[in-house]
C-alpha cells in the first residue's frame, strides 16, 4: 500500500524522478537509495549475493535498473524487463527520498557516506565522462526546459571541484551538488524516514570496518536466512577488489562512459582521502554546512558511522 507519493520532482542531465510513475511494486521489492559515490555497487552486490545466494558476477543494469537514470533503456523497456523478473527484485535510485513513492510492501535501504570522500570520487567520475557521453548529456539539457544548458564540464582539479560542489546547485532551492541534487538535503531527508521499520540505514565506513557483520544485518533485515556454507562466498564476492575485478561483468557500460572504463568506476573503495587535498578554506565550509543542515546526531553518522556513534534510530535527534 502507498504511504505517500512522491512529493517534488527532480530533473537533471542524469536523473528524472518522473520515471518512478510507472513503478508497480511488489511484496518484498528492496529499493537501494543512495547519493552518487556513496556504495550504491557495493550494495547491489550484497543484495544480489543475498537473493541468488552465490557470489556470480551479474550485470547490474539488467537485474537491477537504475529507475531515474536519463541514460539507460526507455521508460517502457525498463518496466518491461522489471516485470519479467523473476527472481526477487532490487533497484537503485540516486534520488531524494522525497522524489520517490514509497509503499509499505518495499524494504528501502539507504547507504551513506562521509560528503568529502563522496565528493571526491565523485570527481573522479564525473570528471572523467568521455566527450560523447557530454554531448549526450547537453542534449538533454538543452532538451528540457527544467534545465535549459548543457552539461557542465568540471575541473579536473579535485579542490576545484569541491569548492564547486559546494557552493553551485543543479537544482532550484538548493545550494550545492553539482552536477547532482544536494547531497546535503538528500541526507536530511532519509534521516527523517530512519525510524521507518522497511528503512535501514548503512553506512560505508560500517562495510570497510565489518563487511560481514554489515551484510548479516542487510540480510535480517531482507528476511533472507544465513546460509554457512555458502556465506564466506557471499561475503568475498562484495569485497571492493572482488568487485573491482569483475568491473566490466558487473558494470558493462561503465567502458563506454567513462575514460579508464571499470578500473576507473571502483577507483579506490577508500575513506579519509579527503585530509590530505582540499584546502583548509573549503573544509571549513563544508563543516559550516554540516552544522546548518545537519542535526547533531546525523552529523555524526554521515562523517563515521553507526559502529562508532549510534543506531540512526536510537539517535534522539
């Protein structure tokens, strides 16, 4: 059942939410809700390791559409395939939680992770966009008048980027995030959904520090039983240099949009890079808007964690 509609629209050279009118959920569907950069992969790994119970490498795309992207298949193509599944399914969307429908019969799982080191691999991928990929974007652009320009192309300086990141919108009423929405919005607005009991909140830093523990929790609450025998398989396959390996299976597209192709998608599966490149100046501003937007105990868990802070809803504010 419905608990509420979508409850804004967002449009940019990647993304349209509109693409989730169609959407006809099932009992048990998992919707993978992350910002850009922040283990969207990652989780579609686990939860396809879960639901298979084995540690193939699979092409996401096909068993695990992306709903918003503006660049995969059409509309219609995608719900197509989507109803033909059989298996259980799972898709991913990098939208606010306020651009998407949410039901009472589907698990959303939400990965965060701290906004500097989500800034920064996301320059290294949104940087790194082959001249034709651009192009494509700039028709979209041009093509919708929600947008009316062509894709931006970004510095290829990483503190560049950040400053940029920061302080330049992509979409109106907000005051950062490009060339995405606001990371910083997109995090309040999950908080806010925390005490949900089909929401889970994970946290990157949680699945470098105990992948296992992380993927045990994503399966209780999937409802999908441990299996010992298979499990130390499961949990190698969702490993990042696993993944990293099997790049162009799993991510076959990522060749033709990216300069480095897969290698440069699962570029380093780090966190902390950010201490040692961004200026002082900008760090500050980041924790300026980290103190704006954020309450006191989802700042806390977006910069570390729940391992080393709290349950997000045990967390009072």
């Amino acid at each position: 059942m419905l608990i509420r509609p979508a409850l804004r629209e967002y449009r940019t050279w990647t993304q349209d939410s509109r693409r989730w009118n169609a959407y006809e959920p099932r009992p048990g569907d998992v919707v993978i809700a992350t910002a850009p950069k922040c283990g969207t992969t990652w989780m579609q790994q686990i939860v396809s390791s879960l639901v298979f119970q084995d540690g193939a490498a699979r092409a996401f795309p096909l068993i695990s559409p992306y709903v918003d992207a503006r660049v995969r298949m059409v509309e219609v193509d995608m719900y197509r395939k989507l109803a033909e599944q059989t298996h259980r399914r799972f898709v991913k969307t990098h939208l606010p939680v306020d651009g998407i429908p949410l039901y009472d019969e589907v698990l959303y799982v939400h990965v965060a992770r701290d906004g500097r080191d989500a800034a920064l691999s996301g320059h290294n991928h949104f940087a790194d966009f082959k001249e034709s990929v651009l192009e494509h974007f700039d028709h979209i652009g041009m093509d919708d008048p929600t947008i009316a320009m062509p894709h931006p192309r970004l510095p290829k300086d990483p503190a560049e980027y950040f400053q940029l990141w920061l302080t330049t919108p992509s979409v109106a009423g907000q005051s950062d995030g490009i060339p995405n929405h606001s990371f910083f919005d997109l995090e309040v607005g999950c908080w806010r959904e925390r005490h949900r009991p089909n929401f889970l909140m994970v946290h990157y830093n949680d699945m470098i520090q105990d992948l296992d523990g992380e993927m045990r929790r994503v399966a209780a609450f999937l409802g999908i039983a441990v299996n010992e025998t298979v499990w130390p398989s499961l949990v190698q396959a969702a490993t990042f240099e696993r993944m990293r390996d099997v790049g162009d299976q799993i991510m076959p597209a990522v060749s033709n949009s990216l300069e480095g192709g897969s290698r440069r998608f699962f570029h380093r599966g780090t966190t902390g890079r950010w201490r040692s490149g961004l200026p002082h100046n900008d760090l500050a501003l980041y924790d300026a808007k980290v103190r704006a937007k954020f309450t006191p105990g989802l700042a806390a868990w977006v910069e570390r964690g729940r391992l080393v802070t709290v349950e997000p809803s045990q967390s009072p504010d």
